[in-house]
C-alpha cells in the first residue's frame, strides 16, 4: 500500500511538472488591448503573430520581433490615417516577467 501511494504521489508530480513547462509557453495571448495594429491584421496575420509570439524563447530575438512589428503596424495605420493606440506594456517584458522568455 505505501508502494502504491509512493508510485501514485510520483506520478502526480511528474505530471504536474510537465503540464506546468507546456502551459506557460501558451500564457500570452495577443488581443486588440496588448497588440499594436490589431485591428489592422487580418485574421490569418493575427494568428501568425501569436503562434510567432508563443515560440520565443529569447527576449532580444522577441523583443526585435515585436519592435518591427510595431513599425510596420505604425506605417500601415498612416496609409490609412488611423492613429494607433500606445501598447501598455512590450509583450516581450511580460513573457520575461513570467519566466517565459530567457
């Protein structure tokens, strides 16, 4: 019986532990409050920023990313003569924050 809740336990945590490494890859999700241009993407180029978003491990490699992200969101908007508004906080910061982002 000890055997048994000593191999029950161990499992548990070895799950646990893996669940944890594979849920804070998807922690972050793009939206219309934390992506520069949202609403100038198209479904397709939302999605492509997320799962680009979603597979960095780095912050510099990220933060570039984002960066020029940012500035073609901004060239698009003023083809368009939208003003876009300012990004409370780089994404890039936030993945770091939590640990994902080295």
């Amino acid at each position: 019986m000890k055997l048994l809740i000593t191999i029950s336990a161990l499992i548990l945590i070895t799950s646990l532990t893996i669940l944890s490494a594979f849920a804070h890859r998807w922690c972050w999700t793009c939206d219309q409050y934390n992506t520069v241009g949202w609403q100038l993407m198209t479904p397709e180029e939302r999605k492509e920023h997320q799962a680009r978003l979603s597979n960095f491990t780095g912050y510099n490699s990220c933060k570039e990313y984002v960066d020029t992200h940012n500035k073609k969101m901004e060239e698009r908007a003023g083809k368009k003569s939208v003003v876009l508004p300012k990004m409370k906080e780089n994404p890039c910061d936030t993945m770091k924050a939590k640990g994902i982002l080295k």
